[in-house]
C-alpha cells in the first residue's frame, strides 16, 4: 500500500464522512429534542435528489437545485411532524411504523414520478477538474462538499451555542418536560428542528446526487448509515455527529477498499463496540 | 390467553378447518396460506420480545435470515438433509441472538431501537457483500423441499401446507407455554416496571436477555421454513424493511397476545399478494396500512376485539 493510497482513501472518507453529516446532524437534532425515530429521514435525502434533479433540468442552476430540494422537503417534513408525529408522543414503535409507511409512500411515489432509472445531478461547471498536488490529484467537487459541511456545521454550532434560540433547543434536549415548564414553547421548536432536520438532509440528498447519483433504494441505502452516525456520536449531539459522521465516512471507506467482502462488518462492528464501553455514544448523554 | 378455553377451543376449530379443506384448495391459495404459517411464527417470536418485554427490535430479520442463509447453504453445497438443515439453522439462529443480545440489551428505549437496526444491517451487509458465501446480491436459489423420508413428497404443495401447520402449532404450544410460565410473568412485569421488578430482586438484564435468545432461536425456525418454502434466499430476506414488516404484522395484530401476531402475519401475506395481482402501486398501499393502523388501531385487532367485547 502506497502512501497515496491512504492519503486518497482519507480524503475519499472524509467527504463521505461531510456528506453523512448533512444527513445526521439533522436526524440527531430531531433525536435529541423530540425523541423522535425517524426512518423516513433517507426519504428526505432521495426526495431532495429527486427535487434537485428536475430543477437542475429545468433551470440549470445547481443552487436552485439544492435551494428547491431544501425548501420543499423542508415542506413534507413539517406537514409529517405536525399532521401525524405530533399525535404520537414517547410512542416509539408507533413512530418507527409511521415514518416507515411514510418511507414506503415516498419510495413508490418517487417510482411513480421520476421511474426507476438512475440519474446523476451535473456538477456546475466550477466545481468539475481537479486540484492537483503533486502527484495527487482531488476531485474539486469532493473538496466542495467538505467546505459545505464545514460552513454548515459553523453555522449549526453558532446557532445552538450562541443565540437564544440555540440555548431553547439545548434545554429541550436535555429535559423537554423542564424546558416546556419555565416557558419555551417546545411544540414549536420541535416543528422547527424537524423542518431544519429534513432541510438538510435533502440538500445532502441534492449535493450527493452529483457524487452517488440519484435512484431508487438511496433511501434505504443512506439510512443505516445516518443511525449509525447517531448512535456512535449520541443522541442529540452536535460534536457527536460531527466526529460520528467522520468516523462512518473513514471506517467505511476503508471497509471497502481494504476488505471488501465484509465492508458492512468493518463499519459496524466497531460502532459495537463503541456502545459496549459507551452506551450513551461518544458524546452523549443518559 | 391460553388458560381461557374459549380461545384454546377457537384455535383448534380453526386449526381442523384449515386442515379439513386445504385438500380441496387449489394450490395458490395453499401457498399463501402455507407462507403465512410460516410467518405467523416470525410474527410470533417478535411477540415475546415487543409484546410481552416490551422491547421494541428493529432488526428481528437478522436471526430469520441467519436460519434461512444456513439452511440454503447447508442444502446447496453439502446436500443435508432435513433434521442437520433444521439444528443448524435454529442454533446459529439462537447463536446470533446470544451475541447481538450481549450488545443490545444494555440499551433501552430508543437506543435499543437504533442498535437493534444496526446489527441487524450487519447481518444484511454480510448477506449482501460476503459474496463468496452468500451469493450476495443474486442470492442462493435451488433450495429443495424437505426429505424427512416418509412416503410422501413435500414438492407438493399440501404435503408442505400441513408441515408448516404443524410447525406453526408446535411453535405457538412452545410459545405459549414460555409466556405463561413463571418466566414470562417476570417479563411482563419488566415490561410494566422495570426498576419495580429490579427492587424486588429480579435479574433483569438476564430476563430480557433469555427472551432476546428466545425470539431470536424462534424466528430462526422461522427461517429455516421459509428457505424451504421459498426456495431462494436473498439479501432482501435479513433487510431492514422485513423486520419492520414483522413489527407491523405484532402492531397490526395486537401485541402481547401471540395469536393476534399470527393474524396479523397472515393479514399482511394475504394483503402483500393480493394487492400486487391488482396494482403495481401495492407499496404505497402497504405504506398506507402502517400509517392506518398506527391511527386508527393502536392496539391492534386484539385491541379492538377487546373493547367491543368489554
């Protein structure tokens, strides 16, 4: 194994690891302040490829693309909380049965609306090529989903670390009971979090449909993933999605480049055994 | 449930009906019947660790497909036969279960959830990419029917119908029996209060841990009919949506009583056939069932039953 190698594979992890954190982070929020299991949340990332794909075929703008992804996913997402979840608090199973019927709905109704052939969304004319150092060269477009997950992640962290809004969803994470009692209105925050959650997750979808393409079963496909990411990282976490996000995106990377036959083994067993010395995750709280 | 005779003399007439007409069904509807057997013990299994636990498993496919995998290998490349094929897949089955168990249950509540799914895909993702084994993606095909050396053969659809009858008996008699027990009353009481159980001296984590072998060695004879049946194993059989499919089938039928399980199982193989004859948009169907039952039936068809009758 040639010292290139292992630096391309690291680089190949790391932006899989960007583009797992625009999926999970959101998951995680959605966790950790509505306790809600959502398996419709790689729904969101095929349906936000789906949506981008006909506005890049429409308009040509990848921006709009990820824009429209974002914002009518964003849409299903609220109409999902506020119509259905809202009617299923601390009902768990009721929960995993609910977002999978809606994720079997969304799989047939994007079969319905785009058939069942893959696509690639185009990557926008900048960001094609290469950035060539030395004898290596790094796809641009991956260097771009890494500074994407980067700003986005800033973003996130100014917002739940510094302002109030941040501070309210924090306390509904740690005790939404509490938090309802001295005056935040946590129905409304949880709305928001599972707006942003889906928002994200589709742009991820829109981003990652110029790299993995877009087709149907990418639902199911990104799903374990996005869990794994959470339960490594922690229910509710920012840090925990950022360093779980890494960890998927390396371990499997390396999983099948290295061992192909038991890629699947080589990124789940470590998860399991993250959970035996830490049932919590990383960075999670009981 | 089963000490009321009502429900034990309901069983039996159901049971001699099925058995008194199959012979004059025609063999489609046999098939279905005989796959809703079969699933009825999945659905069963999954029972005793949602219902009567109250653990929640999001991937009870795993021990299923680990049974089914076995048999499917066992039968193509070495040619065993019927007893080695059925040993051998419970106790990987029951093997597998005895090692997620050991990571699975120190989780609660969601987590256990997530982690359940997690290990579950790793059965999925050997399956899927331990190709020199599994076949991966193409799966194994070319799984005979039984021999178990009596006079008739089990190619046929009745001979087959009215072994995974048996099966399905054996295995609600033995279910039953373990849910009635002292051992299942505990597990009742953990899933109504665990830290009452604990205070009163229970070991709790090896109860939970005893019937996440228990349902695990049970889907797995689940699976070793099904490999039989079907004649083809395939990743799609450990997948995530299987072991929801088999959450739904315990929803749809009323947790915590194993018979509604079973109706629940055969409601979704009829539903799943039927369904797919007439539209091809069966999963949008499919995924309307679960959004509907979650609203309209939370606690199941046993649920219902019980508030018309009380």
């Amino acid at each position: 194994m040639s010292s290139e190698f292992w630096i391309i594979q690291t680089f190949n992890g790391l932006s899989y690891g960007a583009l797992l954190f625009l999926l999970a982070s959101g998951l995680s929020l959605i966790f950790g302040v509505m306790r809600v299991v959502n398996l419709a949340h790689g729904s969101y990332f095929m349906l936000g490829g789906y949506v981008g794909l006909s506005v890049v075929w429409r308009t040509g703008s990848f921006a709009a693309a990820v824009l429209a992804g974002a914002v009518a996913i964003g849409l299903i997402g609220i109409g999902m909380e506020r119509l259905f979840l809202r009617r299923l608090p601390g009902q768990t199973l009721g929960q995993v049965l609910m977002t999978i019927g809606f994720a079997l709905i969304f799989q047939d109704l994007a079969l319905l609306i785009w058939g069942g052939d893959p696509y690639s969304i185009p990557v926008p004319r900048f960001l094609q090529g290469a950035v060539k150092a030395g004898a290596l060269s790094f796809p641009a477009y991956r260097i771009f989903i890494i500074v994407v997950a980067v700003v986005v992640a800033a973003l996130l962290w100014l917002a739940l670390d510094q302002t109030r809004a941040g501070a309210r969803i924090r306390a509904a994470v740690d005790d939404g009971e509490m938090a309802q009692g001295v005056g935040i209105n946590v129905p409304v925050l949880s709305q928001a979090v599972f707006a942003l959650g889906a928002c994200l997750a589709a742009a991820g979808g829109v981003i990652g449909g110029a790299f993995l393409g877009v087709y149907p079963g990418a639902d199911f496909e990104v799903l374990p993933y996005a869990f794994v990411v959470v339960i490594v990282g922690g229910l509710g976490s920012l840090p925990g999605a950022m360093v779980g996000s890494l960890l998927v995106g390396l371990l499997d990377n390396f999983g099948k480049a290295l061992f192909p036959e038991l890629s699947y083994f080589t990124l789940f067993a470590p998860m399991a055994l993250i959970l035996a010395l830490r049932p919590t995750g990383l960075f999670g709280r009981a | 449930m089963m000490r009321r005779p009502g429900v034990l003399v309901g069983v039996a007439v159901v049971v001699v009906a099925a058995a008194a007409v199959a012979p004059w069904l025609p063999s489609y509807p046999l098939t279905l019947l005989t796959q809703a057997m079969i699933v009825a013990i999945l659905a069963m299994s999954l029972d005793v660790l949602l219902g009567f636990t109250g653990l929640p498993s999001l991937g009870h496919a795993a021990y299923f497909g680990v049974a089914a995998y076995a048999v499917a290998i066992l039968t193509t490349e070495r040619q065993s036969g019927f007893v080695l094929c059925l040993i051998a897949g419970v106790v990987f089955a029951a093997v597998a279960a005895a090692l997620f168990g050991l990571i699975a249950i120190r989780a609660t509540g969601t987590y256990f959830l997530m982690i359940t799914l997690a290990l579950g895909m790793v059965v999925w993702g050997l399956a899927f990419r331990w190709v020199s084994l599994t076949k991966g993606d193409n799966g194994i095909s070319g799984v005979p029917r039984p021999d178990l050396g009596l006079p008739w053969s089990f190619w046929g659809p009745l001979p087959f119908f009215y072994l995974s009858l048996v099966c399905a008996l054996v295995a609600l008699a033995l279910l039953a029996l373990i849910v009635a027990s002292p051992f299942g009353m505990s597990l009742k009481g953990i899933r109504e209060s665990e830290s009452r159980m604990r205070i009163l001296g229970y070991n709790v984590w090896l109860h939970k841990y005893l019937a996440f072998v228990i349902a695990g060695t049970f889907a797995g004879f689940s699976g070793v009919l099904w490999a039989y049946y079907n004649g083809f194993v395939s990743p799609v059989d450990v997948q995530l949506v299987t072991s929801v499919e088999a959450l739904l089938m315990v929803a749809l039928g009323g947790q915590g009583t194993l018979l509604g399980p079973a109706v629940g199982a055969a409601l979704i193989v009829f539903l799943k056939n039927f369904v797919s004859v007439y539209t091809k948009r069966w999963l949008l169907i499919l995924g309307a069932v679960y959004i509907g039952v979650i609203l309209f039936a939370p606690r199941g068809l046993a649920g219902a039953f019980h508030r018309r009758s009380s």
